[in-house]
C-alpha cells in the first residue's frame, strides 16, 4: 500500500504506476478501491490518511500489508504512523517493509526521529547513512523511544516493559524477546541529483528549486534537516549557549521565584528559583490541586522566597491560587503593558501589545545583552511532560526558545508574542518552561511601576 495525505494527492503516482505496472495486471479506478490486481495473484493498493484520527483507524483496522510506503511522510501524524505499523503483517511469510520518504522538514517528528543519523548543522553523517540501528517505540512521541546499535541495547534499556509483554508461546514457536517485539530502523539519504530519469527529461525542475528563497533550497537541493530561515528565531541558539556558559548574574541577589500553574492531566506545573538574575533551581511536577499549594509553600521557604516575591500565571486554573498567595504578584497575561516612568505611559501601548509580550521582549534582550545565567547542573537534569520523556532541560530550552517571536498578525503594530497554540507547532509540545522562565520580568515593573499620586486636591 501507498499513501499520500490526500486523495488528490494521489493522482501523479497513479498516474506515473501506469508505465511501471500496466504489463503485469489491470488498475481499479474506483475511488472506494484504487488497486492494481496483479496477474501473479498480488495487489498493491493506493490510499490517504487526512481526517480524524479515529475515522483513519476505523478504515485500516483488521488490514494488513507486508508492504507499506508513505509518500511526504513529514506530512502524517506520529500516532497514524505508529498505527500504520499494525497494519503491516502478512500471513505469506513475505518480509514486511515500512518506507517513508519526504523532504526535510526540521519541524517534524520525523526530524526527531532520524536525529542519531543528522550532526548539528543538518546534514546526514556519511558514516551513519544507510547504517541499520534498533529501538523499541514506546509512549507517544518520538522523544520515548528507545534506541540502541543492537537488540540486545535496546532490551537492557526497556526489558521490564518487554518481559511484561512476553509469553512461553512465542518462545514455542522459535521467536525470541529480541526478534518479537525491537525493530530495525535505517535511514537512506537521497539527493535530487541522483534522480537521472527526472533531470534527463527536465532539467528545469533543479532550476525552479534553486530560485526558491533560501530556507526551501537548503531543505530541497542540500537536504538539510535544521535550516530555517534566521529571521523567524529571535532566540538564536548562540543566544542561549552564551546563557548557559554565562558567569553568575546576581544582580540584587534578592531571592524570587516565577511559576506557570498546572494539575494533574495537564500540562507540567514548572516553578523556577531566581537569585537575582541568577537561575538558582527548578521544581517540575504534575500534581492535583490540593497538593499544589503546599507544595509551592514548602518550595518558597525552603529557596527563601518572601511570598510578595512570587510570581505565577493567573490565566486559568491559576486563579485558584490568589486566595492562597495573597502578597505574591499574580501574572496576567493580558494586562496592559506597564510604563517604567511617567513618560512612557502614553505610548508603552504602542510598543506591546499586553504584559505578557513585554515580558517577553523584555527578557529577549536580557539574553541578548547576557544579563541572566544559569546553574550549570540545572541543565543536564531530565524531564518528561506533553510531547517528550526524559530530555535534558538544556535541550528542552532550546526547543522551546522558538517561542518567543512576533506574531505576524498585526505586525505593523507594536510586539506581541506568538500565542501559545501556534507556538506549540513551533516547538512541538508546551512551552511551559520557557514561558514560566520569562515571567520574572514582572519583578523589574512592579518595582519601578509609576503611581499616580491621588488626593492631591486636598492639598
């Protein structure tokens, strides 16, 4: 079976299966069916995976192929992938196959998934192209899987999840743990200019992709897997590596902390220790509201945090803590911006378009001017929420550092940052880290913040 993302999609390979297979059988043109019936008795059958995901499953459900093959597989979701897998069993003793092919696309799981076989700047390690590695896919996302050079690596990493799923019959039947249950993964690199049939016939297709903007040919002619364009990161990854090497900033050396609330069966509750511009720690949990507050109580003693210098996202559920916290500083996300001064009262609207771009901005430039640091211990602890399992907090910064940019909706007005649903196309889950990171700057309004003197009439 082939795949594209829609049916349309399918019309040129149809079309083009015509000069390959039409000497070895008859081609089905209803739309219901769309298979070539091979006079040897095989079948190779064209299909789609847009539209809901349970109404894919219920289409695929009790199929099998030996062969499957997904065209632009970027394209498709991870879970459809996954369930794809379900489908390819045979009863004939043919050796099942699973091939994706697609250009690059540094955005997609697919990128995560092949990442052993791309170096840092994108590109396909040549020892690694076409080398056969292992892993066992658990969980929901490619950040679960478990990987290794051999079975045997990849069991001793998972074999309490292995062993659970064993049975004697397997063994029965000449099977072992290790041929059950670990597949073999490669990843082949391909380059337009081996594709001799297209470029003989039209040598104009190279042309139309070498004048495409920068970003397009870097992924199509030098197929590279992280290029984008350096206008839509303002945080660079320089940026942030300057943050992780920074020496201390203590600043004040007042001691703060800044937290982005969240219950159980949401996103990760994240709360950050700040010595003055100094990221001292980090407590990540998913815990239930009753919890929460004594959790976050027994935290603020124990960093020496006085509760009026506590900041959390009152959006949502945090309106459950203001009774709790009432000297903390409540982060609303869609508050007016804050003038510094009496001066910049009037035009501060004109700059952002809520405190929470502020904040945003303004924490960009302290990275930007290096102004903030780290500790480094920090960064090499692991954890897991809605999107991956078990990552570095160095690499979870650096995904999520994406984040911040403006949204281009109304760009000719003053900066507002990406909102959170598109953002998290960008970065691939929640940017809960990064944006519970960046509320401290409320900390440098609140106590600059310009009151207006009252009762002066008294005078």
């Amino acid at each position: 079976m082939i795949l594209r993302k829609e049916k349309n999609d399918l019309d040129s390979l149809i079309s083009d299966s015509y000069k390959v297979y039409s000497q070895f059988g008859t081609y089905n043109k209803s739309q219901n069916d769309m298979t070539w019936n091979f006079q040897n008795g095989g079948w190779l059958k064209f299909s789609y995976y847009t539209g809901a995901y349970q109404d894919f499953k219920d289409r695929f459900q009790g199929r099998q192929y030996s062969y499957i093959a997904i065209d632009e597989g970027t394209q498709v979701e991870y879970k459809k992938f996954k369930y794809l897998l379900t489908n390819n069993r045979n009863a004939a003793h043919i050796r099942n196959r699973f091939w994706i092919t697609c250009n690059p696309d540094p955005e997609s799981w697919v990128r995560k998934f092949i990442d052993w076989w791309v170096d840092e700047d994108g590109y396909i390690i040549p020892e690694r192209d076409c080398k056969v590695r292992f892993c066992f896919m658990d969980g929901d996302t490619p950040d679960q899987i478990y990987w290794g050079d051999t079975r045997q690596e990849v069991y001793e990493q998972c074999s309490s999840i292995i062993d659970s799923l064993w049975k004697d019959e397997y063994g029965d039947l000449g099977y072992t743990k290790l041929d059950m249950f670990i597949k073999s993964v490669t990843f082949i690199r391909a380059d337009v200019s081996e594709n001799i049939k297209l470029i003989s016939t039209d040598a104009s297709y190279i042309a139309n992709l070498a004048q495409q903007d920068e970003e397009q040919r870097m992924r199509d002619l030098e197929a590279n897997w992280n290029w984008k364009a350096a206008g839509d990161d303002m945080v660079k990854i320089e940026d942030l590596e300057g943050i992780f090497g920074n020496s201390m900033q203590l600043d004040d050396e007042v001691h703060r902390a800044s937290a982005d609330i969240a219950f159980t069966g949401g996103d990760n509750f994240v709360m950050w220790h700040w010595v003055g511009r100094h990221t001292k720690d980090l407590v990540v949990m998913r815990i239930d509201s009753k919890t929460i507050v004594s959790v976050v109580q027994s935290k603020l003693r124990e960093w020496g945090v006085e509760e009026c210098n506590f900041t959390y996202d009152m959006q949502g559920i945090g309106q459950y803590f203001k009774g709790f916290f009432p000297d903390a500083v409540p982060f609303n996300n869609q508050a007016a911006p804050v003038a510094l001064d009496r001066k910049e009262e009037e035009g501060i609207k004109y700059l952002y378009k809520d405190l929470k771009s502020q904040c945003a901005f303004m924490f960009y430039t302290e990275i930007k001017e290096r102004s903030i640091s780290i500790e480094p211990a920090l960064l090499e602890r692991k954890f897991s929420g809605n999107g991956f399992k078990n990552l570095p907090l160095r690499q979870i910064l650096m995904k999520e550092r994406k984040s911040l940019r403006r949204d281009e909706v109304g760009a000719d007005r003053g900066f507002k940052l990406l909102p959170k649903k598109l953002a998290k196309k960008y970065v691939g889950h929640s940017p809960d880290f990064w944006e519970s990171w960046f509320y401290i700057e409320i900390f440098r309004l609140t106590k600059k913040k310009h009151k207006k003197a009252k009762g002066l009439w008294m005078i």
